[in-house]
C-alpha cells in the first residue's frame, strides 16, 4: 500500500483530492491508497450489502451501506483527521445521523456494524488493525468474511473471543439487528449463470 504524509487534513481536504475513482483511509494521519477490489470481493460484498439491507429496512433499523462510504473515526482538533475507515459494508442504527447532516459528506463517526470481505495479499495485521480502530471509536461488532474458506467472524466489542462460523451455522446478532437469523452460507452465495 502506498502511503502519503499529511498534516494537518480535514475532511473538506480530503473531499477535494484528486482520489475520486480511488479507495483509500486515513490511518494515523496518513492517508494509505487501498488496492483494487476483486471480482470475488464485490461480489461477497454486494451479496452481504443485500441480506443486510433487507432485514435493515423491513425492521427500520437505519442504514446499510456499501463499499467506499468513508466514516470519520476520529479527529483531533489540532491535527486534523487521524483516523477514517471505508468498510466493505456497514450498517449504521436511524437516528445517529446528526441533525441537518448534509448527505455528501463523510459519516461523523464509527458505524455500528463494519464487515470486511478479507482481499487476497490482506494481512492480520491489517484486519487486526481496522477492527481496534472500529472498536476504539463505538462500533459494536466487526465481521469479518473469508471468501475462500466460507466462513464468518464475528467480533463483538468488549468480548475477547470471536465467534466462528461455517457457512452451515446461523449468525444472530439480537442486540444489534433484531430479528436477524441468517444461514451464513447465504453471504457467499454467488449469482448462477448458467443457462
């Protein structure tokens, strides 16, 4: 990942750079370029942002929201911008919106749920690392999908174990999205193609 030293940024910045068809975070004040994402990777990802979505707005629970929407983490008023995340999908409970938030901009805060579709060449480093952040700034639990091997892991903020599942096991997740039982092999289904 290539990465460029800016101090101090603020969103506006950020919102004016010539990043517009590129991914990228600030991590520590420093904004990293993401990788392009795989085929395989949006796909588990678009497939993820609909069973979310479906469950989000038959219950009005908030807003579920795809790849890219960059979600200010943290700020700190002397530096500027030090932290900012894009999740491949998050999902953000009604009523966290500011009053009079205008819709362009960034979200002011951590979602409650990120789920990240893990990239081949991403690192535990690297995931260990969006899931501090994530937690260290209010979000309630992180998912992390494996593509390859099927398989889901969902870390809750303030247990110390994350829970395992295959692609038989079903996920709840009560406290965050009522009324959510979902086979986990639904996240990884891909669309059949063949006539």
């Amino acid at each position: 990942m290539e990465s460029v030293q800016v101090s101090p940024l603020t969103v506006d910045d950020l919102l004016r750079l010539d990043m517009q068809d590129k991914r990228f975070e600030v991590i520590n004040g420093e904004i990293i370029e993401m990788p392009p994402a795989g085929f395989l990777r949006v796909l588990i990802g678009g497939t993820a942002h609909r069973v979310l979505y479906d469950i989000v707005t038959r219950n009005r629970l908030g807003y579920v929201c795809t790849d890219n929407l960059m979600c200010v983490l943290h700020v700190d008023p002397v530096t500027g911008v030090r932290t900012m995340r894009a999740p491949d999908v998050c999902f953000i409970r009604k009523g966290r919106l500011p009053k009079d938030f205008d819709l362009s901009q960034p979200f002011p805060g951590a979602p409650d749920l990120a789920a990240e579709v893990v990239s081949p060449g991403e690192t535990a480093d690297d995931l260990l690392g969006k899931i501090r952040d994530y937690f260290a700034y209010g979000t309630e639990q992180v998912w992390v999908l494996y593509p390859m091997q099927r398989e889901l892991h969902q870390h809750i903020r303030g247990e110390k174990v994350a829970r395992h599942y295959t692609e038989d096991d079903i996920l709840t997740a009560e406290t965050l999205l009522p009324g959510l039982s979902l086979r986990v092999g639904d996240l990884f289904a891909l669309p059949e193609l063949e006539d």
